[in-house]
C-alpha cells in the first residue's frame, strides 16, 4: 500500500464524516419546522390517540378520539379486550353569587 492509497483513503473518510456533518447541520436547522408544517397539513385527520396507560406488561388502557367523541379501548395480548364511550369533560360551573 502506497502513499497515494492512504492519501486516498484519508480522502474518502474525510468527504464521508463532512457529508454527514453537513447532514445533521441540515436536519438541525431545517428539521423541527419541516415536521411542524408537515403535522399541521395532516391536522384533519378523524382519529388520534389522547392518552395510553399501561396497566401491566400485559394489559393497557387507550383513550382515541374519533370525530369529536372519545373512546376507552382496554387493550391486552393482542386484542381488543373491551371498549367504552367516555363521556366529554364538563368544567364545573361557578355558583351564581
């Protein structure tokens, strides 16, 4: 192996690690906004996840929402255990003075 090969290997490794750096400056700077503008395009979707809580390695409680109506999904081994309407949040209301 001559000089000129290690000079060309240095080379290379050098053209890599720059394109990668130069890469990560890229997702660093234009990445967050990207994926904000991209989320706000897809914000018409009908069904989201609200809130997930494990309950044991096996079993776990889902809350979808899905036009406008919120749902309790029990999930667990891979199925559908049981689902139910959740009826919305009612702030309490100020008595009247």
């Amino acid at each position: 192996m001559g000089f000129a090969d290690l000079f060309r290997m240095v080379a290379a490794l050098a053209v890599t690690l720059g394109l990668v750096g130069l890469a990560a400056y890229a997702l660093r700077k234009f990445g967050p906004d990207t994926l904000r503008r991209l989320q706000n395009a897809k914000s018409a979707r009908r069904l989201s996840v609200v809130e997930t809580l494990m309950l044991d390695p096996a079993r776990r409680l889902v809350l979808v929402r899905l036009d406008g109506e919120e749902r309790l999904l029990l999930l667990g081994e891979g199925r559908l255990l049981s689902t139910h309407p959740v009826p919305p949040l009612s702030t309490p209301e100020e008595p009247a003075s």
